[in-house]
C-alpha cells in the first residue's frame, strides 16, 4: 500500500504552503528519515527561466517552505539544484534561479553552485545501462523531489517521475531524446531514470498547474491542492486521476505498470481529491483520434502503429511569433531546426516528434500539426 498525502492549499501565500507542507511531512513521517550531517537536496522543475505566475516552474513558495521546515528542525545541509533545459553552467541557471523567482532569502543561499557531473550505473537489466547526473544529485543523502503538474506534448503529463529527467545535466538532455525517439523507449528510460535517481519524497505543486499544450506554453489553472508521497509512482497515478484521467492515459505509467512498478493500492489521505471537471485539456500533439481505442486488444498496437505513421504530429512554427532566438535549434536531438533570416525552419524529415522545440520556445511560437511521416 502506498499512501498519497492530499492538501487544499488554496493560494501561494507563504503560511498557506508552510501549513500544507507541515501536513504532509507528518502524515509521511518525514522528521523520522532525517539525521544530522544528512545533504538533502531539493529538485524542482524549472524548465527555464519564467516567471512563477506562468505556472511552468514549480512556485517559489513550495521551496521555501520545505527548507523553511527543514531549517527549523536543524537540518540545514540543504542544496536546490536543478539541470533547466538549456546550458547547465552558472550563468545560465543564474538567470533561470532569478527570472524564475528563486533568488529571494529563504531560497537564494541554497542555490546550488556545482555544475559538474558523474556517472552512475543503473541496476542489471535496465535498457540503460548508466546515467550521466548532476553531481548534486550524486552527492545527495536524501532527495526531496518537488514537480509542477502540467500537460506535456510527449508525455501526456509531467509530474513525480518526469521532473526527474532534469537531473541530466544540460544538453544532454536532447541526445538521451535522440537514443530513445520512440514514445515507449521513451518512457520507459524515464523510469529507469527513476529508479536510478531514486527520490525519498516527492512533494506536488498543483496549486496552478498547466493544461493544454504544456510544459511551457499551455494554460495555467487554478487546481488548489498539493500532493505529496514517499512513492512517485503512487503520486503520479493520483495526479493523473486529479486530473482527470486515466492512469493509463500517461505513458510512463503504462510503461511502469509492464515493469512492475506500479503499487497494487494507493490510499489518499488528508483532504478529498475530487478529479477536476472538465478534465485537464491535453496537448495538440497527444490528442487521440479514438480509432486505437476502439480497436480489439490483439489489434491495438498495430493499429497505434499504422496511426503514427500516418497522423504523427510534427511541430509547426509560426513565422508571425518567431524572433529567431534558437532556442528550439539548440534543443533539437536531431539537430534539424535551422534559423534563416531570423525565423526557424522545421523539415519534418528525420523529425522524432520529441516537441522539445515546443517545449523550449519561449514566445510560444510552435505548435503540434498533424500530417504524414517523412521517410
């Protein structure tokens, strides 16, 4: 039984989020893991530097709050790190950490200052063999892991387990979408990252999540709650039900349940978690068409094939928007994207639907359109 702890926290005022962190960690029995001398380090999601009102990065308030009761119970070893989509360097994560609202006191002398990396081996069997991390993760005795609940144009939806794929340091962010193109491979790496990373406890900013054509150019919407839990797989599956959804309607779930992660029961406790109606709208590129839903069991999967193939979604970039800053360039596993007099261009040859560039633009110029594979 894994147990799912639920929150109302109406807004971001900073006793509003301490009183529903203080809730959590007792529910959990946190203090109990805690011991002198001990790294804790914080992982929000910070996709890039935006404003907390934009609801892409998880709010200044929910970090603050948990050093602020880490801090008072004397445990002050406390590192923030996070490897945003970009540059992982300080001058990058420096305008990340400030435009994003986190060099404030209470969070600014935990900002983390070590952009190195290592290597750590996964365990036997996994598809990936090692993993390149950022070394405050490494080096971490125990890892509070602290995502946004948004939409997300690849994956469904981001919450405990996505947020962990920023712990891959920089760029090579794009070339772990490179060697895993497909949906699948994907997600199921995501998990093996997961397990890899392994956090103690995941705490939820839902208090404005994204929905529509997240991780960074949806819409935000007020949902009201926090949710926290020692199991990321628990907190996701309760996540996506809030939602709206189905479990099985996020793929890394899908992709968790075949590798037997998934718990067998997941008790919520505290406050109601009534899913949100209308549920959440989902990305343009993750739509379904229906037609692999109605299709027999023994048939699905050749149909979802047959369906990609034909109705993938591409990224469209609207020359209107597009300030040619190379943003999207610079994501791009395929290394594809070209800027031309000050505008992106977007072959859909060699294309892997990966969405980073939509996922990078920061005027949110790039949308999902559907249409034929290139070959």
């Amino acid at each position: 039984m894994s147990i799912v702890s639920v929150a109302a926290t109406p807004d971001y005022t900073d006793e509003t989020v301490y009183a529903a962190v203080c809730r959590h960690f007792e529910a959990l029995n946190v203090a109990e893991d805690l011991k002198p001398g001990m790294k804790i380090l914080l992982k929000p999601n910070l996709l890039y530097g935006k404003k907390p009102e934009a609801g892409v990065t998880t709010n200044p308030a929910v970090v603050k709050a948990v050093i602020r009761w880490l801090t008072q119970r004397g445990f002050n070893n406390v590192v923030v790190a996070e490897s945003s989509g970009g540059l992982f360097n300080a001058e990058y994560m420096r305008s990340v950490y400030s435009v994003s609202g986190y060099r404030v006191p209470g969070i600014a002398e935990y900002l983390n200052r070590d952009f190195t990396f290592g290597t750590r081996h996964t365990a036997e069997g996994f598809t990936v063999k090692s993993f390149n991390l950022i070394t405050p993760i490494l080096e971490a005795d125990y890892i509070i892991n602290l995502p946004k609940l948004k939409t997300h144009a690849m994956t469904t939806v981001s919450a405990g387990v996505k947020n962990l794929f920023g712990t891959i340091p920089g760029l090579q962010k794009p070339d772990m979408h490179r060697r895993y193109p497909e949906l699948g491979s994907f997600v199921r790496m995501l998990c093996e990252l997961c397990e890899t990373v392994r956090p103690n406890v995941t705490l939820l900013d839902a208090v404005d999540s994204m929905e529509g054509n997240g991780p960074g150019g949806g819409t935000v919407r007020h949902t009201g709650v926090t949710l926290c839990s020692r199991d990321v797989y628990a907190l996701d599956v309760a996540a996506v039900e809030f939602m709206g959804l189905s479990p099985m309607d996020a793929p890394h779930l899908r992709a968790a349940g075949e590798m037997g992660l998934l718990p067998e029961t997941v008790t919520v406790t505290g406050d109601e978690l009534i899913p949100c109606s209308p549920a959440f709208r989902l990305p343009d590129a993750v739509k379904s068409t229906g037609f692999e839903d109605a299709a027999p069991g023994f048939l699905r999967k050749p149909v979802e094939k047959v369906m990609d193939l034909l109705l993938r979604s591409y990224p469209h970039v609207d020359k209107s928007k597009c300030v040619g800053c190379g943003r999207c360039a610079e994501s791009c596993p395929q290394k594809i994207i070209r800027v031309e007099n000050k505008k992106a261009s977007m072959p859909r040859k060699n294309c892997i639907s990966c969405f980073c560039c939509q996922e990078m633009c920061p005027v949110h110029a790039i949308s999902a359109k559907r249409g034929l594979k290139s070959l």
